[in-house]
C-alpha cells in the first residue's frame, strides 16, 4: 500500500471547518471559520452577514449544495458578537439564501457549542442573530447538553389578507405574523387536506404561491424599525385533537424536517392573538415527520399599539460529524442547483 497523502497537500482553492448538527430532523451545518475574529465588514450582525453575501456567498453555496450539502440544508456562520452582552454571534443560510432568524439552528449551535467546549456551560447564553438578541437556556445531564430553551424575539402578529390563488376556486385567508422571519400562516382546512407526507411536492407549490401571492398583495413595512420586510416562509397547519401540526416551505422549496422554531413562535402569537393560547400555557407543535418542540408564551406587552408576545421554544440537537470541505482546483462542479421545477 502506498503511503497516504497529507490532505493539506491536495491541490484546493479553499478548506472549511464544519460541525453539522440536526435539530429534531431538521439539519445545521455550522462554519467555525469566522470563530477566529476574520473580519466581516459592518457594525451589526445583519451587516456583517451583508458583507459574508457580498464577498463569501460562494461559500454558502459550496457548502449547502450538492454535492457537499443538499436541496434542503440549513447552515450558519458563527462569530465573535458585534454587541458586548452576547456570547456569540451567528447567522443563518439554506441552499437559496439568508435568513434573519432560526429556532432550530440557534438551538444546534448552543448544543454543538457547549458540548464541543467553544462554549462555558453557562444557566444563559446570549446570541446575536440579524433579528435581535435571543436567550438560550440549556439543560444538562451527565453526558452534556440534554436539550435547549429558545427565548426569541418579540413576535406579533402583523395583519392578515386574502389572496388568489390557483389551485382554490375561492381566495384564501392569510395571516401575517412576525416571529423573527415574516410568515404567511394558513389553516389547511382552506385546503380540503390535513398535514401529512403524502402530499409534499403539493405543500412546497402552494406554499412558494402563496408566498408570492401575499409579498404581491402587502408592502410590508416592519413597525417597530421601519424596515422594508417581506414574506420569506409559508406555514400550513393543521389541529387535531393532540397536537398542533404543520409544514413549513422556505427558499426555493425547502422543506424543514423540524417543527420550525420561529414557526412555532409565530403560531403561537397566532393563537394568542385569537384568545386561544394563554400566557404560560404548554405549547406542543409537530412537524410534518412527528418531531416537535414544546413552546410557551412567557409574558405579552403592548409596544407602540401593537401586542407582541415574548415566545419560547424547547428542543434537542445532537451533532452529526465534524467535516473538512474543500474547493479543488480542478473540479468543476463547485456548487449544483436543480431548480425546483425540475425536480422529480
């Protein structure tokens, strides 16, 4: 047998360290490669992630895409915090795009983290994302973190509309609420259908509709910091008589394996909004594979005439590997995308 060759010999444009992560199903591929204080240019999070988009976006599609990632990985790029009383700065990816915030992602990084020790094992870890500070609260066993609570940003619900769409004779009703991300939420009752597997090359169409659909129809405006905002993940749901359930459709089609934690988050302002979800009463919400996350709303308050509530999640994340990517210089299938029309 030959004598093996070092890896740092091969001949690569670039190498990135990763710990990959999944969140009740769904996946989180987190880039340590900024961990070291390389600069990103900007004076916040959503800046600096800007600037990764600028000059690094090759990096999210190396690493999201096939043939290292896939159509539906999740991702995010962890960093020394812009605001002094965070522990870590962190921003989050998919195969298509960014995101201001992530439930299931923020919850893989704190658990990869403290069990890996880039974390002390703290009662509170403070994280910077685009949308805000949010507070984790891990709980440990004997072998590490056994699973962790998510406080995340103010939510509320921001209105609701009915749209056109083609596969309903009639137009459908929306809600739009705030939870991180904007979200368009829809009882599939509408539908005629309940939640399940069987049906998800149907879900992810009327899902990408019915986003278009409402970003035509509203000129969202965020009303606490006057930004332009759009809708970025549709959230069909459905109730019975044990748990919530639903299915969330973002990017060009992605579907997310957990219950979605900023979607839990905006279906509990929902139904709080709607008298039928208290302040401190058990939240469980499924997703469309069976895994879920237990929620609560901690307190309500009223800013600027609007009721926003203060939600939390309660999941688990287990590392999955430790990789090395690397781009070589003679391959020439960087990154590969099958758009969502083309799939079978």
């Amino acid at each position: 047998m030959r004598a093996s060759r070092d890896f740092d010999d091969l001949p690569t444009d670039a190498s990135f360290t990763t710990v990959d992560t999944h969140t009740e199903g769904e996946p989180t591929r987190i880039v340590l490669d900024w961990l070291d204080g390389s600069p990103l240019a900007g004076d916040s999070i959503r800046a600096k992630r800007e600037s990764f988009a600028d000059e690094y976006d090759w990096v999210r599609e190396l690493l999201m895409r096939e043939p290292r990632g896939h159509d539906d990985m999740f991702g995010a790029v962890a960093f020394e915090p812009h605001d002094d009383d965070a522990d870590l700065g962190v921003f989050f990816m998919d195969s298509e795009g960014y995101l201001d915030m992530c439930g299931h992602g923020t919850i893989g990084v704190v658990s990869a983290f403290l069990d890996l020790g880039y974390l002390s094992s703290e009662p509170l870890i403070r994280v910077e994302t685009p949308a805000g500070i949010v507070e984790a609260s891990p709980e440990y066993n004997e072998d590490g973190v056994e699973r962790v609570t998510i406080q995340n940003v103010e939510s509320f619900v921001y209105g609701s509309t009915t749209v056109p769409v083609s596969f309903l004779d009639a137009p459908l009703s929306v809600d739009v609420v705030y939870a991180g991300n904007f979200f368009a939420l829809v009882d599939s009752d509408q539908l005629g259908v309940g939640v399940d597997t069987t049906r998800t090359d149907e879900f992810i169409d009327w899902g990408l509709e019915i986003r278009a659909a409402v970003n035509d129809a509203l000129d969202i405006v965020h009303p606490f910091t006057g930004d332009p905002g759009s809708i970025s993940i549709t959230e069909i749901y459905e109730s019975p008589a044990e748990a919530d359930r639903s299915i969330v459709v973002f990017g060009d089609g992605q579907v997310d394996r957990s219950p979605c934690g900023t979607g839990t988050c905006a279906k509990m302002a929902l139904l709080h909004d709607i008298g039928k979800l208290s302040v401190d009463e058990p939240y469980i919400h499924e997703s469309i594979i069976g895994t879920r996350f237990e929620g609560c709303i901690t307190e309500t308050k009223q800013r600027d005439g609007v009721t926003v509530v203060v939600p939390t999640i309660t999941g688990t994340a287990r590392i999955t590997g430790k990789h090395t990517f690397v781009k070589d210089s003679r391959d020439p299938m960087t990154s590969l995308r099958i758009a969502s029309d083309e799939r079978e």
